[in-house]
C-alpha cells in the first residue's frame, strides 16, 4: 500500500530524574524568565516538595497560584490569569496532573487574548462543523512537573468548564509546554487512585488513536510504546516495584500525548468528557468502562489497525483459550485492574443517558472517531450497552 502523509512534530524538551529540577531552573534562564508563577492545586501548594522547587529556583519564583481544581473550572483560570498580572509574570510552572497543566495554559490563553474564554473557545456550527478562532497574542512559556501520567502536559488543546458546567475546549500551539521534568519524588505524591485513572486515560487514548486512519508510522510508534509501558506500569502499579510504575506511566502518558496529535482520540474520550463532568468521576474510570463498547463500535472500519493494538499488548498473560483480539487483549488488561464495569455501577441513571448522548454530540472530539457518529442515537445505542 502507497503511503502519503504529514507528520509534524512540535519541540519537545524533557529531563528525567532527580536532578531534573535544576534542569527547570537552566530553562527558565535559558527563555530569560525571572518571574515565574508555580500553577497547582491545594495539596501540592502545601508539600515538602512544592517546597524543595521554591528553593531550588529561587528569585525565579514570583508567587505560587493553588488554583487548579478537578475540571479545570473557569474561576481557577480567572484567579490565575489575575494573579499573573498582579505579580507582573514572564512565565508559568505548572505543578500537579491534567488539572494543572490545563489551567496553566487556559489562564495564559486568558492573560494573553485579555477576552472572557467563551469568546476564545471552539464553536459547533449550525450546519455541524466546529469552528476554532485563531488565538494570535503573546503567551507566557509554560513548563511542567508532572505528578500524574497525563496526556495532557504535552498538548495545546485545553478544555474547562463554566459555572454550568459547559466545556469549552480551546486551542493554542504557542501554549504548547516548552519543557516536562519528570522528578522522582513529585511522582510519589498524587494518590494511588489519581494515578491509576490517568494511566487509564492514557490507555483509552493510545488505542483510539491507534484506531483512528489517520495514525501514520511514526505516531503508531508512539502509541504502541504507549501501551506497552501503559500494560507494564499498571501490572506493576501496587508490586515491590510502585515507584518505578509511576515513571514508567509518565512516560507512556508523555508518548501517547504526542502521538495522538495526528489521528487524535476518539468515541470513549468524547464520552468520557460528558459523563465524567456530570458523574464527579475521573475520566480515566469512565473510559475504561466504554473503551470496549466503542471499540465494538468502530470494528466495522478499523479492522487494519487492529494488530498494532494486539501486539502492543502482546505482553499480557492471557490464557490460551482467551480472545486474543484487540478488543480482547484491551479486556484482559482492564480485568487487572480494581475498576467498576458498568456506567450504572458509577452512579450513572437510565434517565441520564439521553442527555449524555446530546452533551457528547456537542463535543468537537466526536468528529475524529474513526467511525462516523451520525447521529444522537448512535451515541446512545452505545451508552445502552455500556450501562
């Protein structure tokens, strides 16, 4: 088969291990920052290891903003956006998870447009197309230390939510991190479950963009290294070897950030932005429990992408007489896991899946899955067999 693509790849900058925090302060130099602002939620704002990067950075920090919530809330934005002008800041330090990371840019989208962020945000048309205006002002840089394995930390894409709890997804290259320090010790401080449903959203996202026809080579590497340390990181996750677990699956989280930026996710993400929204549960959890009802969806059409996710997960010990399909192999990987397997089983009602389906078709990630979702009833046919 004749092959025709582009893959363009944005700079990527990433230091690993315990001297990494003097790396961050070598960069920030390095972009002539001498103000920056630590962005994190409560917990970390109160930790030893918070703590540790003040003093390693020294005059560099001009202030520390705990604003990151759950959801990326547009308040938080609001409060850091502020806060950056009040302290006069030339650049960001993200701290924590996917959180952090997306008020981060979402408040120097905020700093720098200097427009409320409904007005920034991509728009579904009337005739279905999304629409994403061209955000052209300056951005503070943005650096991140990862306590999580989020995907997130590598994006440019950012979605939070209003005081309804509307997403409004944006999109901003020049928000893009100019650097990831994964540092030992800040990956010991999020809590088991945290990290567990990160790792999960890193799985549902490697795989939906494996699926996607337009995964070309080079991010089907990505991806495919992605799951491999996804399955080697989530066996090993409560083992002798826990430590090492919770870097390997930064690792995979940052490889499946960056390969999923040509084929991009699919079904189980737009489903797991709705339902988790309203259910208060991670979305690391929701995908998981949809991932194979939407990969039982799209088979009809990624029947050629299927063995990259197989021999990928080639690693499981799965029973001779188990499905060794892509849809198996996914199956044996999530049964490993301590995780409910049922929408009804996280508090989802009968009653909720219609409006689920309605607030997913709204979503601009729904356009890229593989298979084509034409229609609110599809989408709910889906939620039926996963409920």
């Amino acid at each position: 088969m004749t092959l025709s693509y582009q893959h363009v790849s944005a700079e990527l900058r990433l230091f690993h291990g315990s001297e990494s925090l003097l790396a961050l302060r070598r960069e920030l130099e390095r972009a002539g920052s001498r103000r920056a602002v630590i962005i994190c939620g409560r917990t970390i704002a109160r930790s030893t290891e918070l703590q540790m990067l003040r003093e390693t950075l020294g005059p560099l920090v001009a202030g520390v903003c705990p604003s990151a919530r759950e959801h990326s809330p547009v308040a938080g934005i609001e409060e850091a956006a502020s806060l950056f002008e009040q302290l006069g800041a030339d650049a960001i330090v993200a701290v924590g998870g996917g959180s952090a990371a997306v008020t981060a840019r979402a408040a120097a989208i905020l700093n720098g447009e200097r427009r409320p962020l409904a007005e920034l945000c991509t728009r579904r048309m009337a005739d279905g197309r999304f629409e994403s205006p061209r955000l052209n002002a300056q951005k503070l840089p943005l650096f991140v230390v990862p306590t999580t394995p989020s995907t997130a930390f590598v994006k440019a894409g950012t979605a939070v939510h209003d005081a309804q709890g509307k997403r409004l997804a944006l999109f901003d290259p020049k928000t893009r991190a100019r650097a990831v320090f994964v540092h030992p010790g800040f990956l010991q401080t999020a809590p088991d479950a945290l990290v567990q449903s990160a790792a999960l959203n890193a799985l549902a996202n490697a795989v939906e963009a494996l699926e996607s026809p337009q995964c070309d080579p080079v991010s089907e590497a990505l991806l495919m290294q992605a799951l491999r340390l996804v399955q080697r990181g989530l066996t090993a996750f409560d083992g002798p070897h826990a430590s090492e677990a919770r870097e390997t699956l930064v690792v995979a989280a940052l490889l499946c950030g960056r390969g999923t930026e040509q084929g991009g996710t699919g079904l189980a993400s737009v489903l797991a932005h709705a339902i988790g929204q309203r259910s208060h549960v991670a979305n690391g959890v929701v995908n998981a429990i949809v991932l194979p009802h939407t990969m039982r969806f799209n088979a009809p059409v990624t029947a050629q992408r299927s063995p990259s996710i197989r021999q990928a997960l080639a690693e499981l010990d799965a029973e001779p007489s188990a499905d060794t399909s892509a849809i198996g192999r996914v199956q044996v990987l999530l049964a490993r896991v301590d995780l409910p397997r049922r929408l009804r089983d996280i508090g989802v009602l009968h009653d909720d899946l219609a409006p689920l389906a309605d607030a997913a078709m709204a979503d601009w990630f729904v356009s890229r899955n593989a298979r084509p979702v034409k229609d609110v009833q599809t989408l709910l046919e889906v939620l039926e067999a996963a409920w």
